[in-house]
C-alpha cells in the first residue's frame, strides 16, 4: 500500500514509525499511540492508504472512519481532506461518530422487519422506515427532579417501552414526557444503543448486522479506540467476522470516556481474542527535552520514578502520606481540611503549600487532592 501513501503530500512529514503504520499490510492492525505521536496523522493517512490504494479501485464498498464525538471527527475529516484532498470523502466514503453506525444498523433490521417499532405502519405506511434519533430528550421537555423513568426491551420482534422508578431522584426528563414521543418515532442514541444490544443475542439480528457491515464497508479506521464500551466492541468483532479490514487507533492511557462505560480492559481483550498484531508509535513531539520523555516513558511502564526536589522551588505538593510532606523541607505547609458534598463531609488527601505566612487562602474542591492557592 506504500503506493498509495506517496500521493499524500505530507508524507515527508511523516516518521519511519508513522509511515509504516499508515501502509502496513496487515489487514486487522492495532496502532497504539501515545501523547504527541500523532495519532490524528496516522488514521487519516490509514484512511487514504484503504480509499485510494489501486488493489481496491473496483470495490465500491465504504471506507469508514469513526470516532466518539462530533468534534473528534471534524477534526479527522478535515485532516483527511487537507491531505487526500475532497474526493476522499466523496460518498459513500465517509468520516462519522460510531452512533451513526450504530443508527445505520438499527434502522437496517427495522426495514429488513427483523425488529419493529411500534406503530411502524401507521408510522410509515411507505415500509421506509426513518426514526427521528436524537442526542438527547432535553429538547422534548424540561428536566425536573424526578424518579420516572422508561425501559426499552424486545418481545419477540417489537420493540417495548414501559414506565418505571429509578432508586434515586435526578435531574431528569420524566417518562411521561418522552413516551408519547417514542410512540411518533422519535428516540435517542442511547435508546438506540439499547435496542442493538438486545438485538446481538437474537441469532437472526447479529447475523445480519455482520451482513450488512461486510455489505457496505470494506475498511473501518477507528480512532480513540480505548474509548469504546462493550456494545462499540461487540459492533466492531462483527465487522471482523464479516471479513472488513478494521483499523484500531488509541492510547490505553488516554481514555476519556469511563463515565458513558468506556473499558479499556475490553479493548485489549478484544486484541487478544481476534490475534491483531500491535504497532507501537513512540516518537513523540510534545516533550521539549529528553528528561520529559524519559519521565513520560517510564511512567507508562509502570517503572518507579524519582523526581529531583528543590523546597524553594515549589508551589503545591500532592502526597499520599503525610510523612512525605513533611520530609518536602522548611517552606511547606501541610494542610488538612475537608470538603462538602451533598452535605456530607470527605476527608482529602493530604496535601501542602508553600504559601507565605500571613497570606488568605480559599479551597477548590477538587476530585482527590485540594491545591491551594499562593
């Protein structure tokens, strides 16, 4: 594929690491990352690599590029662009957010009637079915504190929703709000998401969502991989199976998305399990020396690292033990204190500063440690 690299005109921008990994043969590739090696760079190069390479001229099939956010994938479709210029992108070559697929997939089994929507006749009385997916229901209604909330399953082929009551209050929008409407074809990703993940233990819905990744995409760059949560995995182990050539980009370090059930543990089982070879990118252009690099390095190694300490030179101190601190010198001040949350009290992690004697200072309530202004 290196043919195809050297239409890109930045490719003499480009490490030997960089280049290798963008033109590698390997058809099932994981590219692991780090901070500053250019992990934008590579998966669009990757793109181009699949979209313009000559072995590839007559599949009409889509090179797919996906992320986890719309600003993650403006920013690759723009690299992609300012690199292989605007027919990269023609359709039904893309650059999308992994809940576009997702959408794609669930509206597939809807017009294949392998899972219905209620009321989808009456709906779509043409059989075109066109679900009106939204990020959110905050546009639907206001949030209130409440307990009402919906559950989304599938009886057979139809797709159910029902109210019912979390354990707990929260800003959110009640049930009553939002079923009416579910029941006018409106939904969100997330209920989207829902849906698919009863559909994949359905033998008939798995089977055909392998079909229809394998029918419509020939290769699949996915960027931020350690961001993925066990459906995104699942999704991406059946465009596997349906013989697409799949890209993995990412940095185990740097998942950002734990919150919405990002599991980076998943990701590497994912590796294991399906034999995809690693290249690894070390170069790095954000350490402005060698000590930065090393430190950077060893750190992601898990190997102990000593850092040289001057007490004169020093404006907050973080320390798990408070024997630490005091070991820091003279001009620190170890400071105990608490913070409130809910109206309850926690205790932080200790914690100095060197704040001149005499001088006012105010808490931040941060997640595990409080610096402290001087």
């Amino acid at each position: 594929m290196t043919g195809a690299l050297a239409h890109a005109g930045a490719i003499n921008t480009l490490t030997a690491q960089q280049r290798h990994a963008a033109a590698t043969g390997e058809k099932n590739i994981f590219i692991e990352a780090g901070p500053g090696t250019g992990k934008t760079t590579v998966s669009a190069q990757r793109f181009g690599v699949h979209r313009f390479a000559a072995r590839y001229r007559h599949d009409a099939r889509a090179v797919v590029a996906v992320s986890f956010t719309r600003a993650a994938t403006f920013n690759l479709r723009r690299r992609v662009q300012r690199l292989w210029g605007t027919e990269a992108l023609a359709w039904p070559h893309r650059v999308v957010t992994l809940d576009t697929i997702m959408s794609d997939l669930f509206h597939d089994l809807l017009r294949e009637e392998l899972v219905e929507w209620p009321d989808a006749k009456k709906l779509w009385p043409g059989g075109d079915v066109k679900l009106d997916v939204r990020d959110s229901w905050a546009s639907c209604g206001g949030t209130s504190s409440t307990r009402s909330i919906y559950e989304l399953g599938l009886n057979g082929k139809a797709v159910t929703f029902r109210s019912a009551f979390a354990e707990d209050y929260a800003n959110r929008v009640p049930a009553v709000s939002i079923l009416p409407h579910m029941r006018q074809g409106i939904c969100t990703h997330d209920d989207v998401r829902t849906i698919l993940e009863h559909a994949l233990h359905r033998p008939n819905c798995a089977a055909r969502i392998q079909a229809r990744l394998g029918q419509q995409i020939r290769a699949l760059v996915v960027d931020e991989v350690f961001d993925a949560n066990e459906l995104d995995i699942a999704i991406l182990e059946s465009a596997i199976a349906a013989g697409v050539a799949v890209t993995l980009v990412g940095d185990p370090w740097q998942a950002l998305y734990l919150f919405r059930g990002a599991k980076p543990q998943v990701v590497r089982d994912f590796l294991d399990r399906n034999g995809i070879p690693t290249l690894r990118l070390t170069q790095s252009f954000r350490w402005q020396s060698e000590e930065q690099a090393e430190l950077a390095t060893n750190l992601r190694n898990g190997a102990r690292v000593t850092l040289p300490i001057d007490s004169d030179d020093i404006d907050v101190a973080i320390a798990l033990y408070w024997k630490d601190l005091w070991a820091v010198g003279g001009g620190v001040l170890p400071s105990p204190t608490t913070r409130s949350k809910a109206g309850t009290k926690k205790p932080l992690r200790p914690c100095c500063s060197t704040t001149p004697p005499g001088t006012s200072w105010t808490s931040t309530p941060p997640t595990s440690a409080m610096l402290l202004p001087h």
